[in-house]
C-alpha cells in the first residue's frame, strides 16, 4: 500500500502485543503484502485486508487508509485461522 505515513491504532497495539508480532513485520506486510480484500464501506475511511508472512507465519493485516492524504492506519493483525481460511489463506472458505 503506498501510505505517506503509517498510525497503529490503540487496538492493534494490544492484539501485537498480545500475539508477539513485531512493528517492523507489520509494517513490511502494509508496504509489500498482497490486498485480498477491500471495504470501500468502511468509516471513516475505506479498509483493506492484506496477507503478508513473518517467516512462514501468514499475518493478515487490515489497514483503514484516508484517501486524501495517504495516512494508512492499522486497525488489527491476526493469524488467520486454517479452518476459516483457503490453503493460501487469501479467501474465506464456504
């Protein structure tokens, strides 16, 4: 994603904490991780979910950007869950 800069919200800094994802892997996936969906609905700004790894550990990361300005917040990081998830975990199984 092409963000002039980069806010973690409040919640996301728990759930890393809380699941031991480092700022620097976070903020990798947001530069160079893939967009598997996006939610032009989302307020106050559209959203995105984004897959990146940290070593062979899939991350989806989802990430609120303000379109006017570019500033990209991070919202929550997860590992995704194989039961909830395709083998690529890039689509959400039926």
């Amino acid at each position: 994603m092409d963000c002039s800069d980069l806010l973690f919200s409040g919640h996301a800094v728990r759930r890393m904490f809380q699941r031991g994802f480092k700022r620097q892997d976070i903020t990798e996936i947001v530069a160079a991780g893939e967009i598997i969906a996006s939610y032009s609905d989302d307020q106050p700004h559209p959203s995105f979910l984004l897959l990146g790894f940290s070593g062979e550990t899939p991350i989806h990361v989802v990430v609120a950007q303000n379109q006017q300005d570019n500033v990209c917040v991070v919202v929550t990081a997860y590992i995704p869950d194989n039961k909830l998830w395709d083998d690529g975990f890039r689509k959400r199984k039926t």
